[in-house]
C-alpha cells in the first residue's frame, strides 16, 4: 500500500487553539493572554457562570486586544453548567448567537443526559436544524460511560459515542476515549469528514476524565494528529488540559507549552503504517 500525501494537503497547516478550559481556575480574559504569550492560534471559549465567558462584546474585545481569534464556543451542556442559559435547547441557541456574534463557525455540545428525554428524542435532527438556521456547525462531543460499583449506567443519550449515529459534525476528545476504554486513532479514522473538531489531551483509561498533556497517556495522541495531518482534516485542535493541580509559577503555562510543542510537531508529520512503501 503506497503512502502518496497529496501536498496541499500535508503543507496545510492545522491551527492550534487553547480551551479556556484549560486555564481553570483562572478566568477567561487569562485564557487570551496566556494564548497570546505561548503562541496559541485562537480561543475556544466554555461557557459557564463566569460572566465574561457569557458576553459576547467583553469576548470580543479580550480578541482584539491578544490577537486571538475565538475559533468555537462550548455550550453549557456539562453538569457544572446547568443552571447556564436555561434549558437545554436554549444553551444550544444562545451558543450559536453568540457563535455568530462573535464570528467563529463552531459550537461544542455534549450528547443529552438520559433525563432530559424529550430533549434527547429529538436531539439529532434540533441540532441539525439550529445549525442551519444560524450558519454555524454544531459538532456533538464523544463522551463516556459512567460506570456505578463496575457497572456501566447509561448516562447519555442517543449514546456517549457519536459513531453510528447520524450527526452531520463530532468534536473528538482524547481524555473522554480514554474513559471511555475507545481507541482515537480508530475512531477518528472511521468519523472521517464527519470529524469537525478536536479537543487535544490525553488520558490513562483509570475510569476518570484526566485530560493529561499529550503523549502522557494510552491514547496514541501522536498517530492520531500525524493522520489528521495527511487526511485534509480543516477542522481545529484544541489543547484541553487540566491544569488546575498546578502549584508554582510557570507550571501551568509549562504545561500549556508543552501541548502546543506537542500539536505542532505531530501536525506536520504525516502518518506512514507499518507496510506502507
């Protein structure tokens, strides 16, 4: 099996943004300043009670002032969040607003929890719907199953995994396979085109949603982005890590670096599998 890389596809560079996420618990303006500095190329911006992360002027201007474009916003659909922008479909449309407000083309969401049923039962085809209508791809989050005294309890619905199910656009979450046991290189193979969006971390597969720094983990970070590098994927990686257990200056930032290093190097090199000539 031959290797051939079309080259306007290996020279197309993939950009690397930061998930305010990834600066917890400091605040969103910290995450656009700490961007700026490292060299990050944008800011994906997670809704939550933080009043910043709500405005979509104050974001606005936190752009302008770094030079960092919002590249998606992550709805409040995380359990931390749900008393964010009301209910469910109202944290879904007021994301996609403040998408378009602020002039990026993506919104994150995670799948439905298995009580919010009539939210759920028509999941696929709102999602599908409110995109359309406000021009922005919403891209459905793998996640993970939960798992009560070693058994799995069903948490999401249709499913925590977003293979075969009929979503026009994934964001694919390193941290979450790991949870979940799933293999990325796999998964993203197999979304292909389907796979808008990428939250670039890592995990051990412990059980718990670690999001460690790339390639301190089980789940083939490296391999994954080398084939996202050769497969004309013109979507966006997001480094998100934890970073909340950092205790001196400069560790969290480190860590932060160490990330983009991480997305940069593996992004410019395309993936050749054993056998290939």
């Amino acid at each position: 099996m031959s290797n051939d890389v079309d080259p306007e596809v290996n020279d197309r560079q993939i950009p690397v943004a930061l998930s305010s996420a990834s600066v917890y618990p400091l605040s969103v303006h910290d995450a656009f300043a700490v961007a700026q500095d490292l060299g990050y190329e944008g800011v994906e911006v997670m809704v939550t009670n933080n009043a910043v992360s709500q405005n979509p002027d104050a974001l606005i201007q936190l752009s302008h002032r770094y030079h960092q474009k919002i590249v998606s916003i992550h709805a409040p659909t995380l359990l931390l969040t749900q008393q964010v922008w009301g209910t469910a479909w109202s944290k879904i449309e007021k994301s996609c607003q403040m998408a378009a407000e602020v002039d990026c083309d993506t919104v994150v969401v995670h799948p439905p929890f298995r009580w919010q049923s009539n939210y759920a039962e028509n999941f696929v085809e709102g999602v599908r719907e409110m995109a359309a209508t406000y021009q922005v791809r919403i891209a459905v989050e793998n996640m993970y199953p939960w798992r009560v005294r070693g058994r799995e309890a069903l948490a999401y619905l249709p499913h925590w995994d977003p293979l075969g199910q009929d979503y026009d656009d994934v964001t694919w979450d390193f941290s979450h396979a790991a949870t979940a046991g799933a293999n990325s290189l796999e998964a993203i193979t197999a979304l292909g085109s389907k796979l808008r969006h990428v939250h670039l971390t890592d995990g051990s597969g412990s059980g718990k949603d670690e999001h460690l720094v790339p390639g301190t983990g089980t789940q083939q970070c490296a391999d994954a982005l080398q084939h996202l590098a050769s497969s004309g994927f013109d979507g966006v990686v997001v480094a998100e890590i934890s970073t909340r257990k950092a205790k001196v200056a400069g560790e969290r930032e480190e860590m932060l670096a160490e990330t983009l290093r991480f997305a940069r190097q593996h992004l410019s090199i395309p993936l050749v599998r054993s056998g290939d000539n």
